[in-house]
C-alpha cells in the first residue's frame, strides 16, 4: 500500500482513535496507477435533491457473494486528482476492517464508464462504488445494473432509479442544511441570508431556507455579496434594516451641519445570521455585519469559512463539517504531521478521503446484510443514516470558533 493511504489511516488513529489493525489481504486489484496531476481540477458532487424516490424492492438480484467490490474512478485525465483521493480513502478503510470485502479499482477515465462496467461485471462483483460525476451516474444507472451500487454523486430527482442504487457524495447543501437544523435546535427560527452571488450561493441559500422552513422558520431577508469586494456596508445596512436609519443620520447631517452620533438598529425580527464565506470574505464581512445592528446575533457559516487561523474576527462564528476535518483540526500539531508525512494536503482531498473510507464501509455493511431502515454508521464524513431513500444523508458536527480552536456547540 502506498505510503499516503498509511498516513490517511494514521491521521484517522491520531484524531478519532479508531485505527484496528490491518488486515489480511485476500484479493486487492490496486494496479500501479500514474500519480495525480497536482493542479488538476476538484470536482465536487452536485447536490442531494431535497427530496429522493424511494428505492425500488429489488427483485431476482443476485445474492451477494465472494466477489470484489468493484471501485469505478477517473484515475487518468482531468479528475484524476479527486478520483485518487477518493481511492485512497477506500483503500485505506479496507486495511482498516478485520475483515474486509475484496476491492478491485477501474480506471474510467482510461477505459471510458462503460468499459469499466463491463470489466467489472466480467469479474463478477459484488457492488459497485462509483462513479465520480454526475453525467457517469446518470450514465450507469440507466444500465440497470443488477448489482448494488453507491454512486459518489447524485442524480436529478426526476431521474429513473434502479434498485439498490444508492447516491452519496459531499455537498455544501449538506453544511447549510445542517446550519439549519442546529439553529432550529436552539430555538432559532428567522435568520438573514447573506451568500456569494453566483451559482454555489443560490444552491446553498435554497437549501438553508428550505430546511429552515421545514422547522417552520424563515429566511426574513436576503442578499448576495460579490467575493473579494471589501466594503459591502450598504449591502449589508439594508440586509439588517438599517437603510433607513442610515437615510435619516444623512437627512440630519445635512439639517444641522455638525457631526450627529450614528447608533445603527437592526430590523427586530432577525434571530441569527446565516453568511456563507471563505475566510477572506468573511473577514471583511463580519465587521460590517456587527457595525450594522448583528453584534449578540448567532452567526453561522459553511465549513468554507474555516482556514485554520483563528483570529478576533472570526471567533464566536459557528459551522458545521464532517467530523474528520473538526478532529484534525483540533490535533496537535507535531501530531498532525507525523500522521500526514507523504500524504498530499489539502483539504479537499482529505474530505475526499473520508468520503471514500465512508463509501467502502456503507459497502461492507449492505453486503453482509447490517443495514436496514433506521441504521446509524458513525463515519468519517458524517453520521450517516440508512434510509427508504436513495440519497444516503450525512449528519455533521456543528462547531464554534473560540480562540483555543474549534469547539463543539453545548
């Protein structure tokens, strides 16, 4: 086994203390594999619909057997980077299990998906994990593969879905979703809404606010920002009500011809703040936010937020992430590097890494029966629970940034 899947493991002993020892290979069809560009785009999967179709009763399907799980992933080409990632992390929670399922992997992005397919099947497998993109997904499961598969994307919610085909993957949704429900948990209902324009942005507002409504809050104002602009105070004045009590300070200033105290008012109704940033952003928002009315207000983020430098902006905010990054992020640091020695860093391809550890363990569990409706998986990724539904949903950690690093919200 490469050195990086070691490591990914010893990250996973140091943060979660979780690490058995490796087992016995019986059959692993890891081929050398060219090593992933370093600058090659990540790919994240699309979004969970809010709502999936049930899985259809399988019928006539084959009963699982001494076959391998079958890992379909562009390791060549464009995704060749996320694709290895994802790898590792299967690989890597193979050696992990005191008995494992065999794993045999499949270069897609060499053969093409259907090729792949074919190898797989010819090699009698007895699940699939992949494909990476949403386009493969879409592309298998209009095969009706009589195999189960766990797609590491999501397809459209309208899509035809066969049985026993299961979608999992990360999204930000996911993290706004969770904002959500954490909030509502505290009692908080009405928030404002200020995200990135764009795309990513839109995805995530409609997520929040649709699981907020689901508690039966609201979204009372929204409004989108443009990355990397410094002052974005009128922007946000009329996001927290203030517009108009800007409008009068002006009004006065110009009656009286002197300096007149501003004391900015938020509208009442706000309960929180829901801002997802990257740090940088946020950094130059924050300020903004608590000058106009927000200072006392929960302020909740996505995982983007988090650079890992805590500095006096930044505390109190809160997010939610997979458990593996909020436990490597709290780890001494010697520690940290021990365990991350040969392993590429960044953080994306340690989520990854999680995500695949977490796919091969879901697989293990639906091959030896252990799941049904209500099952809890304690992942890497999340606490992931087995549902009617297609979308295998990940329940994250909600934190605060505190001054001494991440903390768990009481």
């Amino acid at each position: 086994m490469r050195v990086h899947q070691w490591a990914l493991i010893a990250l996973v002993a140091v943060t979660l203390g979780a690490c058995s020892a490796p087992a016995r290979v019986s059959r692993i069809g890891t081929a050398p594999l060219p090593p992933a560009p370093v600058n090659a785009p990540v790919a994240l999967p699309t979004a969970a619909p809010a709502s999936t179709p049930e899985r259809p009763t399988p019928e006539n399907f084959a009963v699982p057997h001494s076959g391998p799980i079958a890992v379909l992933l562009p390791l060549t080409g464009a995704l060749a980077a996320p694709a290895g990632a994802l790898r590792d992390g299967i690989i890597g929670a193979y050696f992990d299990q005191p008995y494992a399922q065999g794993v045999q992997v499949y270069d897609s992005g060499a053969d093409g998906l259907l090729e792949a397919y074919a190898r797989a099947r010819a090699d009698d497998a007895a699940l699939i994990i992949g494909p990476l993109t949403k386009d493969d997904a879409s592309l298998l499961a209009a095969q009706t593969p009589r195999i189960p598969v766990i797609a590491l994307n999501y397809l459209d919610a309208a899509a035809p879905l066969p049985a026993d085909f299961y979608q999992f993957g990360l999204a930000p949704e996911d993290e706004a979703r969770a904002a959500a429900d954490d909030a509502a948990a505290r009692g908080l209902r009405n928030a404002v809404a200020l995200v990135p324009e764009g795309d990513w942005g839109a995805r995530v507002l409609d997520a929040f606010a649709e699981r907020l409504q689901q508690w039966q809050g609201q979204v009372v104002a929204a409004a989108r920002y443009r990355p990397g602009v410094s002052d974005q105070s009128k922007l946000v004045a009329q996001l927290m009500g203030g517009g108009a009590a800007q409008a009068r300070h002006r009004d006065l200033l110009a009656a009286l011809g002197e300096r007149v105290e501003f004391d900015a008012q938020r509208r009442g109704d706000i309960e929180f703040v829901f801002m997802p940033a990257r740090a940088a952003d946020a950094r130059m928002l924050l300020p903004q936010l608590r000058f106009h009315g927000a200072v006392g207000l929960p302020h909740y983020a996505t995982a983007l937020v988090y650079d890992g430098q805590i500095d006096r902006e930044l505390v109190t905010l809160r997010f939610c992430d997979m458990p593996l990054m909020i436990a490597a992020a709290n780890t001494a640091p010697g520690q940290q590097r021990a365990a991350l020695q040969g392993l590429p860093q960044t953080a994306q391809a340690l989520r990854l890494a999680a995500l695949g550890a977490d796919a091969y363990r879901l697989a293990s569990a639906r091959l030896e029966h252990r799941l049904q409706a209500g099952s809890v998986i304690d992942g890497l990724s999340g606490t992931l629970e087995w549902t009617s539904n297609s979308a295998i949903p990940r329940k994250l950690d909600c934190v605060q940034i505190q001054r001494e690093g991440l903390r768990a919200l009481p």
